[in-house]
C-alpha cells in the first residue's frame, strides 16, 4: 500500500505489482475481507485500485525477482514503518543484473489441486 501510495505520488500511472503470495492476491481481490486482521490495509488497497490509474496485479515465485526477495529479507533487519532508500544498494547490482536475464533457481512446486 505504501508503495503504491507512493509511485501515485510520484505520477506513476502504469504500475505492475508481483507478490509471491497467491493468497495475498486473493485477498486484495477479495470483496468480503471484515474478518481479517488487515482489513484496513486491504481497504486502502481497494481504494488505491480505485484512482484512476492501471495497475496489474500478478502472482510470480520469489526465485524469479531476487532484488524484491532480497530487500523483503533485508527490511526484516529494519525497524518497523516505511524505508524509501535514496541510495542504491551495491548487492542489488547483481541480482538487477541476475532477474534482467531471466535467470532463476529450481524449486520444487506442488500442484494445489
């Protein structure tokens, strides 16, 4: 939410999210969310979507965007609240360069039917 708040601020109109949760997805696209604890969140999301704006929403395995994998892991060490970094991180250069290539690392998927 925050980081869409922000490309809204920024004037981005064209934003693609990728979340390697398949059930987060749901719940954003979800209409009945009353009883989760992030509900708030998720409302906020919704009203985001309702901007004026095109955003696309996607499911992709964590293997295949290793900066966003790698900043997710790294915001862990962080204190809690929103990070905009204003300098670039030296480590992201090679994974930019690594998801660039299409590069990935097996992993096993099971079926979830």
């Amino acid at each position: 939410v925050e980081g869409l708040q922000l490309a809204w601020n920024l004037g981005c109109r064209r934003v693609r999210v990728e979340l390697d949760s398949s059930c987060t997805i749901q719940l954003l696209e979800s209409r009945s969310t009353d009883t989760h604890h992030h509900t708030t969140v998720v409302a906020r999301y919704q009203e985001l979507m309702r901007q004026g704006w095109e955003v696309t929403t996607s499911h992709i395995y964590r293997e295949t965007n290793k900066c966003a994998d790698y900043l997710a892991s790294h915001g862990h060490s962080l204190s809690p609240g929103v990070h905009v970094m204003t300098r670039s991180v030296p480590l992201l250069y090679n994974f930019l360069m690594y998801d660039s290539q299409g590069l990935s690392e097996p992993r096993l998927v099971l079926n979830e039917s």
